[in-house]
C-alpha cells in the first residue's frame, strides 16, 4: 500500500530548484534510505515531505497519513545538549502535533510515552536529566519523541551523526526493531553501510539519481559502491 | 529594625511597591527561562532600550498616562526585532543592537530638547536605573500591572507546554504542525509586557539583570524544565522581596538594590550547583 508518492517533483528554494524530475513511491512497510553528498538536497527533500516547503513543480501525495503524522528525528542542534529538561518531558513533547490548544497531556498519552520508552531501551531514564545522558542515548531519547508523533513513519535525518561505533549500532538495531514491528522508515544518511545492511530501498540524489530496491542498487553503479572485500 | 519596617509597611505605597516588585519578578522570570534557552537575553535588553525611547516621547509629550504610548511602541518593536532576527539582511544580534542604541540615543536627544522639566539628569537617570517611581504609584497603576500580570501567568500556564516545545526543539515542533511563529510572537509579545511593567521598578538599563538572573541561577541547580521554571519564580520572587525591604531600610535605589541581590543568589546557586556536582 503506498505511503508516500512522489510524481516528477522539482525541488528547491526560493524558485531554484536542486533536483529534479523526482518520482518515488514509498510503501507502508519499507525502509528507505536516501543518499546523497552534501548540498544534493537531501534536506530540502526532508522539508519537502514533511509539507514545510511546497514542491517548485510536481507533487508529493500521502495517502492514509498525514504530514504531521509523520514522526521527525531532526539533528541536535548546539542549545540542545545542555539544555535543562527531563528525558520525561522531552519524550512527552512528541504528542504536541495531537494536542492543539490543549494544554496538558492526558493520562493515555503520558502512558504512552513512557511505553515508547520501553521500546528504544530506555525505561528507567523518565526522570533522568537530558543533558547528562551520552549522545547515543539523546539520541534514542529523541527517537522516542518521535514514536510518540507516529504510528506509522518515521522519517530520520542523520540519526547516527557523531555517535561512536557502539552507539551507532545500537542506534541501527532499534531503528531496524521498530520497522520489523511494522513502522514505515524514512531514513538521510551519508552511511552507505548502514544503508545496505538494512534497507529495503535506496534513493539517491544528486547528479544521477537512483531509486530502485537494495539489491537493485547493488547492481546499479550509482554513487559510491561498498568495497568487495567488506 | 523590625519595628521601622513594621512602620514602613503601614504605608499603602510600600505595600503596593512590594505587590508590583514581586509580580513583575515572578513574570519576567518565567519568561526567562525561554528566553536564556532560545539565545534572547539581548532582545530583553533592546526592547528595554525602545522602552526608554518610548518613555522620553511620552515625556516629550506630557502625557499622564505613560502606558498607553509606552506599550504599544515595545510590543510593535518586539515584534519587529522577531522578525528580522529570522531571515533578514541584518542578522539577529545586530538589529537588536541597532535598535537598541538608536532608540536610546533619540530617547536621550528627545528629552534633552524639549524637556520642561528643571532636572533633566534626574529624570533620565531614573528612567535608566530605576527611580522613585515604584515607590510613587498610584492605585490605577498597580490595577494595571496587576491585570497584565494575571493575564502573562494564565498565558503562561495555559502554553506551558508549547513554549517548552518551541523553546527545546523548533524543527520539530514545526514538523509537528505546531505554529512556532505564533508561539514565538506570543513570547516576544508577553517579553515586551514585562519589560514595560518592569521599567517602574528597576529601570530599563536594569530590565535584563532581572529576566535573566533567576533563570541562569535555577540553571545551576535545577535538571528538568519545570523544576528550572519553578526555582527560577522562586528566586525572583525572594530577591526582588528582599531587595526592595533592603533598599528601604538601606535608602538605597530600589533598582540597583533587587538586581545586586539577585546577583548575589546567583552566586549562592553557583556555589550550591558545583557542590552537588562534586557529590
């Protein structure tokens, strides 16, 4: 069942446009991984599937998802890091897309919050502070965030920039737990590795672009190739 | 000493210094907190500047009510600085900056020019770091920042959430479908409220001491965004108390007094902070 579909979408910003003749499809189900040096658009892509900037010309539809319903991992940024709140509160924050002008959360929510937790493997952290917490686990704190924003997608940029090797698998290991149980993955990465490991399909952007399934990928000579020996 | 302040406080106009001091302490800390979070603490400082601007015109203009041309010009200006602190030719910290010196550079110019007053000096430095005034309100002034008060804590309480999201995570929220353009003008607009409420009591060059002091002290201590939030209203709260009973009893300017102790609590929190590190 397709999720998300893109139909010879330009993108770009103030009228320029970075790529273009776009077309993919993403299925309720699959993981995708999109690829691409800096400055290909990767971002804009991002912006542009989460309905934040408009396609300059095509169009990108959803069926049976929202764009707000879409759970969004974006990159730390600087004032994050120490920045003074419980992992509790963070994790809580996921459910502002749902609450509108309400003003707290309801106690289903805060259940579930504390479930999405349990699910990335950090369960007893709740009252922990954020800032304390290494990379890897504010980043999983994050993640759990987003679980909170969606049931169905996730959409995650550079999710394991400036993790250690350790954090970095541990970061792949959930991310591919949570597509197992269903979940639809949209991931940015620049690292091809990852990508072939655990991928169902493979977009690249920049001068050729490519979409097709992981081993058709393999196969293609686009982008870079992981060396045979690894 | 108790019995002076006892007598002291007979007098309804110290018990109203000490309503207002104490409300306008427990707002501009709350507001604070985001605003040392979101990298703001200058916009605290250029809007206090554009409310001295605006204090020299109405002076200018010998107007009986301040408020009504004071306000507006803060709120109009807030809004504006928000703006091009986003996407502009001018980044952020240098419009702020522009605007901040211009406006006190034409408050002073307006003043010297056309003031009737006999003490020119006297009033500007009272404008500047707080004069008598807090000490000198009428009852309709204390209703007003009583209203407007109430109005920032309800505001407050009713966003809290929202201002948490904004503060922490803009993409996100964004992402979210969360109007951070409305959150973010609420906040500029409730910052410009305070900052006008507080020029009676400390100020406008001493406005910023007080939206950030408190929370940079509740900083040190506290780990989770409510816990900072609560402490930060404490602290305010305790020291602006402290400061204006102190300055009574002392004669010194009431201002001056409330900012020297928050300083002061500050370093206490720093202190408090390090020690629970090293335990």
């Amino acid at each position: 069942m397709p999720q998300i579909i893109c139909e010879n979408a330009s993108l770009g910003y103030e009228g320029r446009p970075i790529v273009k003749d776009l077309n993919f499809t993403v299925n309720a189900g699959d993981y995708l991984c999109i690829l691409g040096e800096n400055g290909s658009g990767k971002s804009t892509l991002m912006k542009t599937i989460l309905n934040l900037t408009p396609p300059l010309a095509g169009s990108i539809r959803m069926e049976g998802l929202k764009p707000t319903e879409i759970g969004y991992l974006p990159q730390q940024t600087q004032v994050q890091r120490d920045f003074p709140a419980s992992v509790q509160e963070i994790v809580r924050s996921g459910f502002q897309g749902r609450c509108g002008l309400r003003p707290f959360y309801t106690r289903e929510e805060k259940a579930l919050a504390d479930r999405n937790l349990e699910r990335i493997g950090m369960e007893g952290f709740a009252k922990r502070s954020y800032r304390e917490l290494s990379g890897g686990q504010q980043q999983r704190v994050l993640l759990a965030r987003a679980l909170c924003a969606t049931q169905k997608c996730l959409l995650l940029d550079e999710p394991v920039s400036g993790l250690d090797p350790k954090a970095t698998a541990q970061m792949y290991e959930i991310i591919s737990g949570l597509h197992r149980e269903g979940i639809t993955v949209i991931m940015i990465s620049h690292d091809l590795s990852a990508a072939l490991d655990d991928a169902t399909h493979v977009l690249h952007i920049g001068e050729r672009i490519f979409f097709g399934t992981r081993e058709e990928y393999l196969h293609s000579g686009v982008g870079f190739q992981p060396r045979k020996e690894d | 000493m108790l019995n002076t302040l006892l007598t002291y406080l007979s007098y309804p106009f110290v018990r109203y210094a000490l309503i207002v001091g104490v409300l306008i302490a427990l707002c501009s800390s709350l507001l604070g907190v985001t605003l040392v979070l979101k990298r703001f603490s200058f916009i605290g400082d250029g809007l206090s500047h554009v409310a001295f601007g605006a204090m020299a015109i109405a002076a200018v203009l010998n107007m009986t009510n301040r408020m009504l041309i004071v306000l507006p010009i803060t709120v109009v200006c807030a809004v504006l600085l928000l703006r091009t602190g986003q996407n502009s030719k001018i980044k952020g910290d240098a419009a702020i900056a522009m605007i901040s010196v211009g406006a006190l550079a034409f408050g002073y110019l307006l003043m010297s020019m056309f003031s009737t007053s006999a003490n020119l000096s006297g009033d500007v430095c009272g404008a500047l770091f707080g004069s008598t005034s807090i000490l000198t309100l009428t009852k309709t002034e204390v209703w007003l920042c009583l209203i407007l008060s109430a109005a920032v804590l309800l505001l407050f309480t009713l966003f809290y959430h929202r201002i948490f999201d904004v503060t922490f995570d803009e993409n996100f929220s964004r992402a979210a479908g969360t109007h951070v353009e409305a959150a973010n003008l609420m906040i500029a607009v409730i910052t410009a409220v305070i900052i006008v409420l507080a020029m009676n009591l400390v100020g406008s060059l001493l406005i910023s001491a007080l939206i950030i002091f408190p929370a940079l002290s509740a900083m040190r201590i506290f780990r989770s965004f409510l816990s900072v939030t609560l402490c930060a209203a404490v602290v305010s709260v305790t020291c602006a108390f402290l400061g204006i009973i102190i300055s009574i009893l002392a004669g010194t300017p009431v201002g001056s007094t409330v900012v020297a102790v928050d300083v002061a609590a500050f370093a206490l929190c720093a202190l408090i902070g390090d020690m629970r590190y090293k335990i």
